[in-house]
C-alpha cells in the first residue's frame, strides 16, 4: 500500500470512530434516569445463573448487600456457594432439595418453593438489599408451584433502588414483559452431551 493510501485509510478510521464515539457519548449523556431494574436471564444455554453471580461480585465490590434464593436446584454443592455463602454483606438461601426428577414429589417441590418465597418476599422489601437474585425462578412458574399473581405485585412493590435478577429456561411472557433488560442464552454446543460430566468450577 503507498504512503498516499495509508494516510487515506487512516484517515477513514479516524472519521468512522470519530462519529461512532459521537453517537455512543450522546447516548450516554441521554441516560440520566436511576432506578432498580429487573433482569430476566433465560433461555437453553448455559451461563444465567454465571451471569447472575457476576452481578452479585459487582455489588460486593460497591459494598452493597446482596441476597441469593436458589429453587430447584438448591440442594446441590456448587463453587459460588461455597464462596459468596461466606462474604459479609450476602444472604444465601436454599430453596429447593434438587431437581424435580430427584425429588420425585411434587408436594415437597412445591413447599420448598414457597418456604424460599417467602424468605425472598422478605428481602424483596428490605431497602437495605441492593440485589435479589431469583435463581431458577422461571420453573416455579412453569410447574406451577407459585403463580404469576403472587410475584408480579412483589416484584412491582419491591423498593426503588433495588434491583433483581431471575434466571432460568423458558421465561414466562409477564416476566419478560415487565423486565427492563432481558438476554436469552442459545444452547450451540454442550460437553455434558458428549458424555463429560459436570466439572468443579466451570459447571459448578
């Protein structure tokens, strides 16, 4: 390439992040509303519950107090229990005895579910709380052990700085509708079906 083409190329990435970092800076200048926010985490793929717990490492570095209610899957031994559980400043609650196919009751999947609903229902009032992660919340919607008319008017009454963070598949539409920022996680490829186990860490 001559000296001439460089300086022109140069000179076109030059004007081209010029403009972008324009557009960026006028939206950052634009958004000036504080509030808490609802997250909704969903879909097949892994990481909802990672993501969540990235939030909660960030609250922790502000120094805010966080609270984790686990359902479902609540019984298991898993890598950010083992290290959040025992931070200051973060309540960690287990709201289930294990997936449904290991319990095999319905009747104890759904008491476990609304005895952590209820510890949840507290913090979800306390202003005191920064962040309330719902961890697979979405399937005591989907299995119907709580209803949508139990949640939606806590969540709704919840104090204005707080904000919650609900994970798991198959997201009710309420639940999305009412979120203000929603990602859905695509399953493309998962070792476990290839035959590798979970492994410490990585998968919990």
């Amino acid at each position: 390439m001559s000296l001439d083409k460089e300086e022109a190329a140069r000179a076109a990435h030059k004007a081209r992040t010029q403009k972008h970092k324009e557009v960026v800076d006028a939206k950052i200048a634009a958004a000036q509303t504080d509030k808490g926010l609802l997250l909704v985490l969903t879909g097949n793929g892994k990481g909802k519950s990672s993501s969540a717990f990235g939030m909660v490492a960030r609250m922790l570095g502000y120094g805010r107090r966080v609270a984790i209610f686990q359902f479902i899957k609540g019984a298991e031994n898993v890598g950010e229990r083992a290290f959040f559980s025992a931070l200051p400043g973060v309540i960690w609650e287990k709201c289930g005895e294990g997936f449904t196919w290991e319990t095999q009751s319905r009747e104890r999947d759904i008491a476990a579910a609304r005895a952590g609903w209820e510890k949840a229902k507290a913090a979800l009032q306390d202003p005191d709380i920064a962040l309330v992660v719902l961890d697979e919340l979405t399937y005591l919607v989907t299995y119907r052990y709580l209803e949508l008319e139990e949640i939606m008017p806590v969540l709704e009454a919840r104090p204005p700085m707080q904000h919650v963070v609900i994970t798991g598949r198959s997201a009710h539409k309420t639940l999305v509708d009412a979120a203000d920022t929603v990602s859905a996680i695509a399953d493309v490829k998962h070792a476990f079906r290839d035959g590798v186990r979970a492994q410490e860490g990585i998968d919990r």
